[in-house]
C-alpha cells in the first residue's frame, strides 16, 4: 500500500519464523515475447533477457498476500486463473505480489478462499498457493516480482526490521525465497521492502536515511546487506531497492528553524542514489524503484504549481528519473495509481505515462493496483473484480507491452493515431442518434469533457463509432468507455471490444480528457457516419 512522507508510520510486533520451504519448484522458461526469456540482468538502465534481448516490465500489483488474508485477495470473488488470464489479455506481463512475514511462518494458513470457485486451493498454505500463481502466470510468459511488503500482516514500518522481525530474520526469508525459486525465471526478484520512510522530524529522525551511514537506519547500507545475500542464494534474481521519503530519515520541522530538505512519497526519493549506490557484489542485478502518487492520494505541494502538470518531470527528474535518463541503472516505478475521480489525477497519470515513454526502452512499472479493495486508487477491475475500469485502462494500454498468449497490444502508443472503419462496420439506417455534450471540468491548459450518444433507430449499431470535432489546438490525452482517437480535429470513439454493440434505444457516454481550449465545445457528433440531434 502506498503512504506518503508525512504520515505515521504503523509498527508490528508479531512473531516471525523462518520461511517454509514447500511446493515444487518449477523449471520451465518464461515464454518468449514481452518478458523474455531466461533470467534477466541490466545493462545501463536497459533490462535484458538471457538472450540480450531488450525487455521492459509493464506490469499490475494483486496485493493480499501481505494482510491477515495471506493470499490473494479476490479468490473469494472468481477463480484464480480467471485473474491471471484476464491481467494478460489486457496486457500486463508482471505480477508484483507484496506479502508479509505473517504468510511466511510454518503453520500459516490462507483464508478467504471461496471453495467452490478455487477448490484446488482450499487447505493450501500461502507459499503453496504462490506457487500455482507462478507456475500458470509463467506459462502464459508473464513475470512475478516478489514484494516484501510488510514486516507482519499488522503493517507497514519505516524500518526494514521491527521487534518481531530482526534484520536476521528479514535476509533469511529472502534466501529461502531465492532458493525457493532458484530454478524458476518466472519470479525475477526481490523488491526488498516497500517504502521505507522517515519517522521522527529532524534533526531527531528515526526512520529510513539514504546515506546517513547510520548502519541501524541508513537504508542503502541494509540493501546492500540483503541484496549481497540474496544473489549468493541465488545469483540470477534482480535486486529492486526503493527509495526513501526523506533523505536524513526525519520528517519536516516547520518549527525548527532548519530548511527543510526536499522529501517524496514513502519509498519515492532516490536523489541520493547517484552520490550513494548501492553496491553489489554481481554486476548486472541493480534495479532502483520509486512509487509515485496522484493528488487525491495525498496534496504534495507541487500539484498546486501554476505550471502543473508540465512542471512534474523535473520533480520526477529530482527524485528517481535521474537515474534511468543518466544510464545508471533501470527504475521500476512500483506504485503508482488514483481512483481518477479527481479529472486533475487524470492529467497527472497522462503525464505519467508519457515521461515514462513507450516499447521496450521505456521505464519499467507495476500499476498499484489489481484489487478494487485499495482504498486510496481502486483498481482496474470494479467490485465484482471483473468489470474494466475502461478510463485507467485507456491512460495506461499504449504503454502494456503484453506477454505471450496475453493481449495484442504492441507497446506503441495509439492516441494520435486515426481509426478507420472497418469495412463490416455499417451505418444506422434504421433510425438516427441524438447527442449530448458536456464539460465536466476545466483548468488551465487543459479540459475534461463527457459525449453521450443514444441510439434512437430500430436495430443495434454493431461495431458502434462516434466521431466529433473539437477546436483547433485541441489535443487528446486520454479517453475511456471507448477507444478515444485523434486525427486533425476529429475525436474518434470506437467501440471497446467488450461492449461492441449500441442497441436500439440505448446511450454510451465517452469520456476523454484534452490539452487546449474548453470553449467552443465538442460538435458535430455522428454516430457510424449519421449526423445526430
């Protein structure tokens, strides 16, 4: 779960054991395509395969594992391969899975687990249900990261050890894992611990440092610790180290008279990795890691710049992008997300994406998150863990490079591409169409607007699309319900391949967000080529 730099942390004082070590390691390859294949390694900031081939991680968080559930959320809802077939047609070829220590310990037990719908499930501990997870989303070429998340299922810390579980304890669990899964390059690593952050406020901070040299709290000394003892279980595995909020491991003090240095969002500042690296003793395995988050999820001061939003990549810059623009090494952005109900989270994500780039050489990400059930960004499945959230889909699909046997996405972005119709794609001659046009939001530079089309002929328009022009200057940035197009001044919305049909009598609304003038509005709206009311 993602914080931000200024909240409290949550301690945990559970009992931790050492790993179980059980399940039967699986030895088949990752299918070649959007992942690779074999185990993979760095060069520069370029993930490769065991070819030398260029791979690129565009990947989905199912977090559960990490709660008192200690698996994956969900399984109550549909079954567990219905959620891995349907993350891969979408076009997400890594799964990041953060657990806890809790799902580690001999004896634990999974739980809300429907026995009906995942009956090969039922009395499974939660490494043996990891392990079915692994073996199926290998054979469809995806990739798993695992995420050590929390130190028990009671929460996150600032630290990468609490009382219960001593620094001792935490490497160990590591190496079980790696040795675990020596002979699987479907799980590529290990994500030490998620966001590590500053407790305390300077100049008496408690919490994660990066570079302090405080070996109880200097965060990139402790990477190194575990990384080192990671690869000598099991040398092939990527080593994913996230930032810290604060460099010096305290919060701001707006009382002490101290300038106050630039802190991020928890696990979101590696400004000082390029001065501190960490340092492993195999070449190859370095993979730095920043989560990042939408205004709705915390009010950062920088949303509030008048340049907003073309003033967040020298923020990103600052933070962690440094590192993947100078060829230091790949970034993975491992969370990052919002429920978009605020049109400004929207702009923010767009923006994003594009700074993040497209293909194989583009920033790698795993987007927080799968589950509808996280409470600050939702996921990009609804309620019914099912559903698409077609307007986050629609931001992130030019970006998915899709595993083997997943989806057809070719990693190219498609906004300012024009979509024809397709020859099978027939007016509405039985009747007509009636539109409405609506700005939902505007600001400076930008714009949100919503189209609703109705159906108002005799028979079902089957593929339906809607084209409408906008004013020059006018230039998409995301659209969802539909696949939103640009060409001139023509916005097409074509049918998602979910809901291709408009029936007789019904209404789609499309909504999109857009750079330039709010005014005059969207007009000339048509329906398969029919001009509508």
């Amino acid at each position: 779960m993602r914080r931000l730099w200024a909240a409290v942390a949550a301690s945990s004082m559970a009992l931790v054991g050492a790993v179980a070590v059980i399940g039967l390691n699986s030895t088949a390859n990752a299918a070649t395509g959007g992942t690779g294949s074999g185990y993979l390694s760095t060069q520069g900031a370029q993930l490769v395969d065991a070819s030398g081939a260029k791979v690129r991680l565009t990947g989905i968080n199912w977090f559960g594992m990490e709660t008192d559930n200690k698996t994956f959320h969900g399984l109550w809802a549909r079954p567990w391969k219905d959620h891995i077939d349907q993350m891969a047609s979408l076009g997400y070829n890594t799964i990041r899975v953060p657990f806890s220590e809790d799902a580690l310990k001999p004896g634990a037990q999974a739980n809300s687990v429907d026995g009906y719908t995942n009956a090969d499930l039922v009395g499974l501990t939660p490494l043996q249900i990891l392990d079915k997870v692994v073996d199926y989303a290998g054979s469809k070429g995806m990739r798993i990261l695992l995420d050590r998340h929390r130190p028990t299922s009671a929460g996150q810390s600032a630290l990468w050890y609490v009382p219960a579980t001593p620094e001792a304890t935490w490497i160990s669990n590591w190496q079980s894992l790696a040795r675990h899964y020596a002979n699987n390059p479907t799980v590529i690593g290990a994500d030490l611990h998620n966001e590590p952050h500053a407790d305390g406020t300077d100049p008496n901070g408690t919490g994660a440092c990066w570079g302090c040299g405080d070996v109880n709290r200097d965060w990139r000394l402790a990477a190194e610790r575990a990384g080192n003892a990671i690869l000598e279980a099991n040398p092939n595995w990527l080593i994913v180290v996230e930032g810290v909020s604060c460099t010096s491991g305290g919060n701001a003090n707006a009382w002490d008279n101290i300038p106050d240095e630039p802190c991020g969002w928890w696990g979101g500042n590696l400004s000082k990795a390029g001065e501190f690296p960490v340092r492993l003793n195999k070449p190859g395995k370095l993979v730095y890691s920043a989560h990042e988050y939408a205004n709705s999820v915390y009010h950062q001061a920088w949303f509030d710049d008048p340049n907003f939003p073309n003033n967040l990549p020298g923020i990103w810059d600052q933070f962690w992008g440094y590192l993947q623009k100078q060829n230091v090494a790949p970034v993975l952005l491992g969370e990052f997300g919002s429920t978009l109900q605020n049109p400004q989270d929207a702009v923010w994500l767009q923006k994003l994406m594009d700074y993040m780039g497209t293909g194989v050489t583009g920033m790698n990400f795993t987007y927080w998150s799968w589950n509808p059930n996280s409470g600050d960004t939702g996921g990009i499945v609804g309620d019914d863990w099912k559903t698409v959230n077609q307007q986050k889909q629609s931001i992130l699909q030019p970006y998915l490079i899709p595993p083997v046997g997943g989806g057809t996405n070719t990693g190219s972005p498609s906004v300012s591409v024009s979509v024809s119709r397709s020859a099978s794609q027939s007016p509405n001659p039985t009747g007509g169409c009636t539109a409405t046009v609506k700005i939902d939001n505007a600001w400076q530079g930008g714009f949100q607007a919503s189209v609703t089309v109705k159906n108002t002929g005799t028979a079902a328009v089957n593929p339906w699309s809607a084209t409408f022009t906008v004013p020059s200057g006018v230039t998409l940035q995301s659209g969802w319900n539909a696949t939103v197009t640009q060409s001139g001044t023509t916005f097409t919305a074509a049918a998602p391949t979910w809901a291709p049909a408009l029936a007789a009598g019904a209404s789609v609304t499309v909504g999109f967000t857009a750079n330039g003038p709010s005014t005059p509005a969207p007009s000339g709206v048509k329906l398969n080529g029919a001009t509508c009311a």
